[in-house]
C-alpha cells in the first residue's frame, strides 16, 4: 500500500470522528479537528507528488519478481493474530485494537460474515443502522416529525420549526465467541481462518442482535384481538399512515402458518408472494418476516405479531467491525488455539409509536 493510499485512510478516519462529534454536538471539537484535516490534505499532495517522481525515476527499469513485495492481506492478518514477525507492508495492512492483541478482520473477510449473516433472519437488517466510531455518545434523532415547510414571504416573521428531536445515547457492549482452531490448520498462513470461523459465528450473532431486538420490541403498545382484523386496524387506524406504508409484520412460526390458514370469501390466500422479494410473503401488502418459536415464543394461547416501521422504531449502533484474538494456553491440552471473535453493538428505541405488537387468541386455543 502506497503511503499516499495509508493517509487517505486515515483522512477518512478524521472526517468520519468529525461527523460522529457533530452529530453528538460537540461542535467546538469538531471545529478544531478541521485544522489537521486541511495540514493532512497537504501533506498528502505533497507525498503524492514524491511518489509520482519516483514512478518516473523507475521507468524502464525492469525488475526482478523477488524484488517486488506485495503484501497479502489475509496472510498478514494471520500472522498477526498469531503474534509472528511481519514485514512493513503487512504491517500496514493490519490494525491493532487495544492491548490484549486483539486485531480488526480485515474488510473483505468482515464481508463474508456479513453475507454469511444474510444466509439468517437478522432483524437487523430491518432497523437504522448507525455506523458509529466510538463506544459511548450520544446523537439527536429526529421522532414524531409532521410540520410543513415555511412560507418566506418578505417582511414576515420566521417561525423555528417544530422538529422534535429525541437525544439517543448509546452505550456499545462487547459480544463474542470462544471457538478452538486445529493448530495444524494455523501452521497454513494462506488459511482463511473466516471460512472457519465465521459461520459458527455468524449464526450466534444473528441471534444475539435479534434477542436484543426483540426485547426492544416486547416494550411497544399492545393491542389485542381474536381475529387478523386487528391486524388490519393497527395498519390503518393505530400507525400514523407514513408509518404504516413502510411497515413490516415481525411473527413467528405460529403466527405464519396461522396467516397461511386465512383465505378470503372466494377462497383464495390472504398471504400472498412478494411482488419484489423473491421467496417472501406479504399479508395486506405488508412483508411478513418469520422467526422461529424457539427465538419468539408465543403467549400461551396466544400469536404474537410486530406491526410497524422499523427503522423509525429503533436505531442499531453498529461498531462496524469485528476483531479476533488468539489464545494457545486454552486449547493445549486439545493441540488447539481457541479464537475469540467479538463484536460491538447497541440497540436503542426512537419513536415508540412506529411499531405496536399485535396479540391474537383466536376462538380455538393455538399451543405455544
């Protein structure tokens, strides 16, 4: 990696802390961060310019492949996770988190956890999610908005909005695996420790992040009923129409073969595919997602529904990365290094009136 390329990393690195001390209202930190984003902007055309004359110093000049040094992203994570020597190029693609040797998943193998929480039912995927670069702060989120714009008409008084803003503070909080590697895999440094990893680990987290969801969501309002009708009333009379257009339906598995029993008075389906998600179903129009009974229990005698907008329910503060460390005293009675994989996140409520939880006891008990 061109040293170039290393400080327009961490260019982006300032511009996004200025953004996070915006949003928290720390504006005067902010302000006095805009000085060393302008020195580093410099001395990046300056650096630059040193590295296009050394191309041209270079040209014509044919070298030997022993000579040139590419760093493999993967191979130089490994090492360093392992605590091996590595040489400056590697070590420039690796970033040490904290003390305790911890190291952040490089972001293409951060990508294939994420694809491989997709393969899942993340909730989390249905929130705000909020990138944010420190573990604790706050942010002004804006709830409940219906004011119009103002007319400006000459030689009339402004009137400030009426924006409601809810101050969000988040706390983010460590969640990680324990998982034991074969020594003799680790001795292969080309080895993607990810595509062994990280479905285990993926799996636990989809179901970490949907268990703090969902107890985000057991505190909506409850609205009750015998039939799907009270369904269809938390949709048109309970949300606020902006809401209800983006809303979703969160069940479990009784909830959706409950939904796949109803027909309507010519017989057909009331669940009907997604005219834009290949595989889903939709029940008035809505998108119903689907856990299973063992991650969503149902009340007894009862089937439980989230009606409602979910990225205008809650905000999902994202770390954004995954850092993996390494222990060989754990496993040495198994000839085994235990890896441990953590991420950090939040979940907050926003606009409590985005979303209501529908509870239905139909006429004949349903088990639980």
């Amino acid at each position: 990696m061109k040293k170039s390329q290393e400080m327009y990393q961490k260019l982006e690195g300032l511009k996004n802390e200025i953004a996070t001390l915006q949003a928290e209202g720390k504006i005067d930190e902010a302000y006095t961060k805009l000085e060393e984003v302008e020195n580093l902007k410099k001395s990046i055309q300056v650096q630059e310019v040193l590295e296009e004359e050394e191309i041209e110093n270079l040209e014509g000049t044919v070298l030997e492949p022993s000579v040139i040094e590419k760093a493999d992203e993967t191979v130089a994570f490994n090492k360093a996770v392992l605590g091996k020597t590595l040489t400056e190029p590697e070590a420039a693609l690796v970033e040490r988190i904290g003390e305790d040797g911890g190291y952040l998943v490089p972001q293409e193998q951060r990508t294939q956890i994420e694809e491989l929480k997709r393969q899942l039912i993340p909730l989390k995927d249905y929130c705000n999610v909020i990138p944010v670069g420190t573990l604790s702060g706050s942010m002004p989120l804006e709830v409940e908005s219906d004011d119009e714009l103002t007319n400006f008409e000459e030689m009339t008084e402004i009137n400030q909005s009426t924006i409601k803003f809810g101050q969000v503070k988040w706390e983010l909080t460590d969640y990680g695996d324990i998982i034991p590697i074969s020594n003799t895999l680790l001795q292969d440094e080309k080895a993607n420790l990810t595509n062994f990893v990280g479905r285990r680990f993926a799996k636990k987290a989809v179901r970490t992040e949907n268990k703090k969801i969902l107890e985000l969501l057991a505190t909506a309002t409850k609205k009750a009923g015998e039939d799907y009708t009270v369904i269809q009333k938390a949709l048109n009379k309970d949300l606020d129409p902006a809401i209800a257009a983006n809303a979703i339906i969160i069940t479990n598995q009784d909830g959706y073969d409950y939904l796949d029993s109803l027909i309507d008075g010519n017989g057909r389906p009331l669940l009907k595919d997604s005219l834009t998600e290949e595989g889903a179903k939709t029940f008035k129009g809505k998108e119903v997602v689907v856990m299973s009974n063992q991650h969503f229990k149902s009340p007894t005698n009862a089937i439980p529904f989230y009606v409602g907008d979910m990225t205008e329910y809650m905000a999902f503060f994202d770390r954004k990365a995954y850092e993996m460390a390494v222990s060989k005293e754990a496993g040495f009675t198994k000839n085994a290094t235990m890896m441990r994989v953590i991420e950090r996140f939040d979940v907050k409520k926003v606009d409590e009136k985005a979303v209501v939880y529908v509870e239905i006891t139909p006429e004949a008990p349903v088990e639980g």
